[in-house]
C-alpha cells in the first residue's frame, strides 16, 4: 500500500502541476486580451482560451484537493460518531464516492470519444475538437478515482482516513 500512497502524492503533484499551468494559461490569455484592447486590437479566441484552461484546469485539482482534505466533508455528523459506526459511514461514503466518479469517468470518455467520431467542435471563435478539452478533464475525474479508490482501501482495510488528513500543505518525500 505504501507505493501505492507514493504514487498517489505523484500523481497529486502532477495534477496539481497542471491546474497551475493551465490557471496561468488563463492569466496570459486575460491580460493579453486587455492589452490589445487598449491598443485598440481585439485578441479572436482569449475568450475560449481561458474558458478552454478553466475547465481543464477545475478538473486537474481535483485529485489533489481531495488528497489535500479541501473537498467538503460532512464534518457535523462526522464529529458526532465515533468506533464502529464512524468507521461504516467513512466506508459507506467511500464506496458511493468510488461508485459515482467511475460512472462519471466512463461516461465522460464515452462522451470524449463520440465528440471524436463526429468531429464536434467547441463552440466560439476557435475551431478546437471538443474531444482536446473532454480528454483532459476525463483524466482528471480518474486521477480522483484513483485517490477514492485508495481512500477507500485504506478505510475498508486500515480503518484509516489518513489519505485526506486536512493539512496545510502535503509533505512529499
């Protein structure tokens, strides 16, 4: 288990590499657009460029927000229980957790893979495959199944939580 935790806070840091990339992508895109405005140019496509970096980028963090403890937790009836019924309700909420992104992830590629077939495009001034953009943030939503599911491991096999301790900041070694 202990690779797996290793591989998890690599993967963490990737995503979370890429959602800072793309949240910069978004900071060019914006101020470029200003300042060919104020020059009197119009810059075709900022617009979808940073709608385009926002997506993808929402969807890369979540993997590391979640290892982070920054997703919303039922915290009030958490703090309530304790022992063996603590230990069902982490479980039971991991498994539906597990349950629901890989539903998600396998509709999102299906999705991704008919936008491909058909030759969709994103709408706007830029004529980009949505399939650029629905890939990206696929692989997001399996990157935090990835965590679920070894979140979930470690409650059914451990009775620990210790994958999304709130932290500061998480440690890499």
């Amino acid at each position: 288990m202990n690779h797996l935790v290793k591989l998890n806070r690599a993967m963490s840091r990737i995503t979370l590499t890429v959602a800072a990339v793309f949240l910069v992508v978004i900071l060019v895109a914006v101020f470029m657009q200003s300042v060919m405005r104020s020059l009197g140019y119009s810059l075709l496509g900022a617009e979808e460029v940073a709608r385009f970096s926002m997506a993808i980028s929402g969807f890369a963090g979540l993997q590391y927000t979640f290892t982070a403890g920054g997703h919303i937790r039922m915290t009030l009836v958490l703090q309530r229980l304790s022992g063996l019924p603590l230990h069902l309700l982490e479980l039971f909420c991991a498994i539906v957790l597990v349950l629901v992104l890989a539903w998600a992830s396998y509709y999102w590629f299906r999705l991704a893979m008919e936008s491909w077939q058909y030759g969709d495009m994103a709408g706007g001034v830029v004529a980009l495959p949505a399939a650029y953009i629905q890939i990206p943030m696929g692989i997001g939503l399996l990157a935090l199944l990835f965590s679920a599911l070894l979140h979930t491991a470690s409650i059914a096999l451990m009775g620990s939580t210790h994958l999304i301790e709130k932290t500061d900041e998480i440690e890499y070694d």
